[in-house]
C-alpha cells in the first residue's frame, strides 16, 4: 500500500494551528491520502527545516509541500524557484510545492488574498465591486491580500500602516494592477485613513497583541463589514468593537479554510467544500 503524499504547516510558534484538522478534512472529503503536520521551525532556520522537511530521511519519505506561516512567508518566497503572480506582488509565500527540478524547481504561492475574498464574498455575502476598502496594516498579511482585493474591483482601496512609507510602498507595488481594475488605490498613515469605508479588514498584530483597534469607529459606515485575519480570543475585541460602532464583525476562521482549500488545490489539483468544513470548525473552538 502506497504510504500517503507528507505536508506540513512550517511556523514559529506553529502548536496552536488549526491546519492540520482543516486539511485532514479536505483529504477524507476528497479522498486524497496526504499527512499533514506541524513543523516547528527555529527562527534562524527556517530554510534547512523546510529543505530537510522535503527531503525526507531514514523514518520519513520526501514531502510534497507545506504551508507557512509566521514570521517565514517572506523567507518562503526566496525559497521558490518559481512564483504566481499574486505571490510575487505580495513578495510573500505562504504555500510551497516541492515540484522537482525537472518541473522547474519549488513552486510558491500566497493564498492568503483568495481566501480572504472568497470568504468576504461567498460565505459572509458582500459583493466587493464598487465597495470602499479600507485594509489597515502593511505587512506580511496585506501584501497578501491585497492583490486579489484589486482583483474584486472595488471603488477605492486606503491602505493605512502606523508607518505610512511602508503603505506606500505595499500601494507603489500594486499601482499597475491597480489602475488596470479601475480601483483608486492609496497609502496613508493610521491617523488619515478618512472615513465611509463600506468594508475595513484588520491586518495589523493589534489583535494578536491584545491591543486596542488603532483607528476610530467614523471609518465605518452603518452597517460595514468589518473584518479580522485573527480568529478565536484574538479577535474578540475588534469584534466588540465593530459591533459597538454599529458594523458586521468577521473574524478570519473564514479566510483560514479558504485560503487551505486554495493551497490544497494547488498540491492535489481538486477543490474542497469548504462550507462543511469551516462549520466543523467554528463547532470545534466554539465560535
């Protein structure tokens, strides 16, 4: 009997991802035979942990891919010998696929942005196209997400960041796709975001830190989405606070199965169901 294909989520800290029941699902959905794990990387290795991890040794056969997450997805796209479009705006990888050198070397993608907007539209229901945006923070989150934003062809995009020059930078990089979706696309420091956003997505470390929500509630119109990429304890304040300022608060377990589903597809060529899976999951954290 064949032995299953291996992946793994790479990270530090990485024992409190969800990835492993998430894709565990997607196997037995599909009927793909994959094991998938949690690779604990150390900060300063996190280059030989994965080549080791797709290598294999005397107990384990080569992998086939893994996902990463914090703080690596900018070390994962120098790893890749070749990117998708989205990867490379994002300058970030947060999915690898081993593909051997006769395919053309690693493979690296950033799902991050799909699942986003695929949650966004699909499961929470709101149509992205002619929408006011506003995507706080400029790291490795929003340059994942921001792309595929663009794509959904909102009215306009604000990327706001406590350091405006790296907004600018993360808006500089996305200019062309921009003006080619018709969006109007700016940086600005967290104090001029403005106000009237029909949709605000969190992508700062203000939820992860237990900080408060670094801009006031006039950036909501009544009635908003307001969305965190943190799920779980992490993201109940920004949920208070989108509620106690009249918006629709989401936190970013959506996003999560999606953007597997996308990875998945990446390595196995087949599109989970997400919507039974992301209810298991929600049932299982008790949110």
């Amino acid at each position: 009997m064949t032995a299953p294909d291996r992946y793994a989520v790479v990270g530090n800290p990485v024992e409190h991802s969800r990835s492993p029941f998430i894709h565990a699902e997607f196997a037995r959905q599909t009927g793909q035979a994959i094991d998938y794990g949690r690779l604990l990387s150390p900060l300063d290795g996190f280059a030989a942990t994965v080549r080791a991890f797709a290598a294999g040794d005397a107990q384990h056969a080569a992998a086939r891919g893994c996902n990463v997450t914090v703080p690596f997805k900018f070390e994962a796209f120098e790893l890749a010998a070749r990117r998708s479009a989205r990867a490379e705006l994002a300058q970030a990888v947060n999915t690898l696929r081993f593909d051997s050198e006769a395919e053309g070397g690693w493979f690296g993608d950033n799902t991050d942005g799909a699942g986003l907007v695929r949650d966004i539209t699909e499961r929470a229901g709101v149509d992205l196209a002619g929408r006011r945006v506003l995507l706080l923070g400029a790291g490795g989150a929003s340059a994942g997400v921001l792309g595929p934003l663009l794509l959904a062809r909102p009215k306009r995009v604000v990327v706001a960041n406590r350091t405006d020059s790296k907004a600018a930078d993360l808006v500089e990089r996305h200019f062309n796709l921009a003006a080619e979706c018709g969006v109007a696309l700016r940086a600005t420091s967290l104090t001029g975001c403005g106000t009237g956003f029909d949709v605000i997505i969190n992508g700062t470390a203000a939820s992860l830190a237990g900080a408060s929500v670094p801009v006031p509630g006039s950036v909501l119109v009544p009635g908003a989405l307001a969305v965190d990429m943190m799920y779980g304890p992490a993201a109940h304040g920004f949920l208070q606070w989108a509620a106690d300022h009249g918006a629709r608060g989401r936190d970013g377990l959506g996003m999560l199965v999606e953007q597997a589903a996308e990875s998945f597809f990446a390595w196995r060529g087949v599109r989970p169901d997400t919507r039974p899976v992301l209810a298991l999951l929600r049932e299982r954290i008790g949110g």
